[in-house]
C-alpha cells in the first residue's frame, strides 16, 4: 500500500488482470490474499471477505487489519436471486 490512490488502484487493476489471464485455479488462488488485502486497505475496511455460494455461504478467504475488532457483513454478488437474497436476510 502506497500514499498514492491511483497507484494503489493500479495495482489492483494489475491483479485482477493477472486473475482474468491465469491458466490454473492455483495461480488465482496465489493472487487473491493480496488482492483482499488492496481492496481493504483502498477503501479503509477493516474487514474484506470472499465468500462463496454453494448450498449456503462459505467463508473462502478473509484479510482484516491486526487492530479490527469487528466484522461488518455487506453481502454483494453478480447473481443475486430472490432466494439468495431472502436467505441472507434470514442469516442476518
């Protein structure tokens, strides 16, 4: 992380990319903690969280700063169907 938004949004950029071009499931996951990190830090969360859905919600990877006490959830997804939506009010 730089003092530098552009440049740290750069760097986000360059990630995703390196994500979109990878030839293994492998090579994604090795992008993924820094990417978490990058977001976090960009947008000041204490807290960034990957979950993934299949039969309910898995918590795939997480980053959070040493200091964060708590976990605010805010749940989005490209595939947000009314029942996806309906269980993640129920799961609060």
């Amino acid at each position: 992380m730089t003092n530098n938004i552009v440049a740290d949004i750069n760097h986000i950029l360059d990630v995703i990319a390196i994500i979109n071009q990878a030839t293994s499931e492998e090579k994604i996951r090795k992008c993924i903690p820094d990417l978490l990190e990058y977001l976090g830090m960009c947008s000041l969360a204490s807290h960034v969280c990957l979950f993934e859905l299949s039969n309910g919600f898995t918590k795939t990877y997480e980053w959070s700063q040493e200091d964060a006490d708590s976990v605010p959830i805010f749940a989005m997804t490209a595939n947000a169907f009314g029942d996806d939506i309906e269980r993640t009010k129920r799961w609060g």
